[in-house]
C-alpha cells in the first residue's frame, strides 16, 4: 500500500479499505486542526485530535465531575466511553459535527438544569443538561415511578450520549441508547430509586414518568449499537453469515458510519468563512468554528485530481480547538500526491 507525498500542512495517511464486493482499495485520510475562531491558524499542538488509528477512550471516573455526579455513576465510573472517534473509516454519506466536551450554566455558577447548543444558520440543535437525580417510586397500583428531585447543582455536565436516555431499556420505536442511563426496565418499587436519571437530554423529550421512552441525545460520538446506527448495519442473519461475511449485508448502508446526533448530520460540510456557534459549550459562554478556505487537493499520477470530502468536523471546546477529516476512496494503484489550496 503505498504512501501519500504530502505537500500539506496537514495530517495524511493511506490505509487499505475493503469495500462491499470484497475488492480492497485505497483510503486517503487528511486531517488538519485548527485553532477555533482562528480559520487561517492551523493549531500548533493538536495533542489528542492528531491523527488517531483507533479512537481515544476514556474512563468516566477521568471525566471532570462533581461530587454529587461521581456519586450517582457509581460503578459505572469504571466504564470506558468513545470520547474521540477514530479516523480510519470510510467517506462518510452525511457530514458529522462532533462535540467531545461539557456544557455550562450561563451564570457561571453551579445550576440544576441549563441549556447547552450548536447552531448553525437558522438551524439549532439543543441539549437540556441535568444535575445528578433518581427515579422517584409512586403508589400507582402495579407499581410506578416518575422523575426525583436533584441531589446538588452541578458546574458543567459532558454531553456525551452515555449520559442520555437508555442503558436497560425496553425495545420501542424510538432509537435505542445502550449506553445511556435512566432505563428503568426490569425494576419496580424501591428499587428504582437507585437507578440515576439521565444528566443529558434533547429539549423535546424530557424524562418526566415510567411509562415515557424518552428521544436520547448527544453531541458526541454514538457507539456502533446505537439505535440510529444500527438501522444501517443491514441483516446479519445465518445466510449472511455462510455467504458474505465478514463483507457486510447487501442492505448495509453507509450511513452507518456516521456518528453525530442525527441533527448533527448534515448533507454538506459548511462553506469557507461559515461560522458555527457554540452555546454554553466552554465556560465562557459562546465560541465559535468559523470554516477554513485551506483544504487539501489528491492527485494521482500527479494528473487526475480525486474528489477529497470534508466529512467530519471535531470540537475540543475547552482546549479551544477543532479538528476537520477529509477522505476518499481511491484505486488500488497509482501515486498519491497531496497539495493544498485555497476554495
């Protein structure tokens, strides 16, 4: 597999891809970092949001949390999360806005609930976050339970899926969230005053009572099992098995390899100059991406120009950086040269 002559300032790499068929092609991967706010100021320390194999993983107990917070995670302080997405995957259909952070109370102060949001254009997708509480047993007769009061106000929550809606929770319509929390199935009576309610919520679908299967949401990477990725992994049935595998379904989509909140994917990665706004994501209150015009061109043979999409947009909000990935397909042969240019 041959390497890339970049001529970039940006991160490259060549890794062999499989495609549906079998046949194993090229996947040109581009990465550059960027100071936010700053589209002409490539980041000169992208520490963690450098050029990543394998996803970066993190430990909830090494999140910055509160005392209360630490409390109701218990056990699962030792569980690891996808805190930042690998960067060998095929080109995605959709492009995905991927936050790996906190939101915080505008005042600055520790609150019980407050709003964080991405807003692009006129669109905004909008997190309520939560203070630490529990279910709260009612007298319903089979027993019941609804929402508990907070335990303690909180400085900043991560907006991560795992703390949204799901974990143990019964097959519905709405997509499901295994790594969440808050899913009450399977418990009754006192022992639901244990189970910790979710610290992270889409504004439309607030946890409220038992009988509610609330929308999850997140503005981090989702797993592989979550349930709008799932959609898109096709059927993994026995004749899948004996005849295709380990080629995925003939009903796979690609779309399975997007990660944002679904109201995170968009159909285009933002214009040169585009500005996106980040509400209540740092502790200063709003920052902003603003689209670089720099992005990389691939030439094979140093003659065919190969379309290099920009598919993925990763923000660090605290450490004030974001990190854009462009990537193609490309045939099994030829010379791969890199060179950048403005749009």
């Amino acid at each position: 597999m041959s390497q890339v002559l970049n001529l970039t300032p940006f991160a490259a790499a060549v890794r062999p891809h499989a495609d549906a068929d079998g046949h194993v092609v090229r996947l040109l991967i581009v990465k550059g970092v960027w100071d936010l706010g700053r589209p002409d100021t490539l980041s000169a320390e992208p520490g963690c949001l450098g050029f990543r194999d394998a996803p970066l993983m993190v430990r909830m107990a090494d999140l910055v949390l509160d005392t209360a917070q630490r409390a109701a995670l218990g056990p699962r302080l030792e569980e690891e999360i996808e805190w930042i997405p690998s960067d060998v995957v095929p080109p995605k259909p959709r492009f995905d806005f991927i936050v790996s952070g906190y939101g915080y109370p505008r005042t600055g102060k520790a609150e019980y609930r407050f709003i964080a949001a991405v807003a692009r254009h006129r669109q905004v997708a909008a997190l309520t976050l939560c203070a630490p509480r529990f279910w709260r047993r009612t007298l319903l007769s089979g027993g019941g339970g609804v929402a508990g009061d907070f335990v303690s106000a909180v400085h900043r929550v991560p907006v991560h899926p795992c703390l949204s809606f799901g974990g143990d929770t019964p097959a519905s319509a709405t997509p499901h969230n295994p790594q969440g929390m808050g899913g009450p199935a399977g418990h009754a009576g006192e022992a639901l005053n244990r189970i910790a309610l979710p610290w992270v919520e889409h504004p439309d679908h607030p946890v409220t009572d038992i009988t509610g299967n609330p929308l999850p949401a997140g503005f981090g990477p989702w797993p592989e099992n979550a349930g709008h990725r799932l959609a898109h992994m096709g059927t993994r049935d026995v004749p899948w098995q004996r005849e295709r595998a380990p080629r995925p379904p003939r009903d796979f989509h690609p779309l399975f390899h997007n990660q944002a909140d679904p109201r995170l994917q968009w159909p285009e990665a933002p214009s040169p100059g585009e500005a996106i706004a980040l509400h209540g994501l740092t502790a200063n209150g709003i920052a902003q991406v603003v689209w670089p015009s720099a992005r990389p061109v691939a030439l094979l043979d140093t003659q065919t120009v190969v379309p290099l999409k920009a598919d993925t947009c990763i923000v660090l909000p605290d450490e004030g950086r974001c990190a854009i990935v462009w990537r193609c397909l490309l045939p099994p042969e030829g010379h791969i040269t890199l060179r950048a240019c403005d749009a």
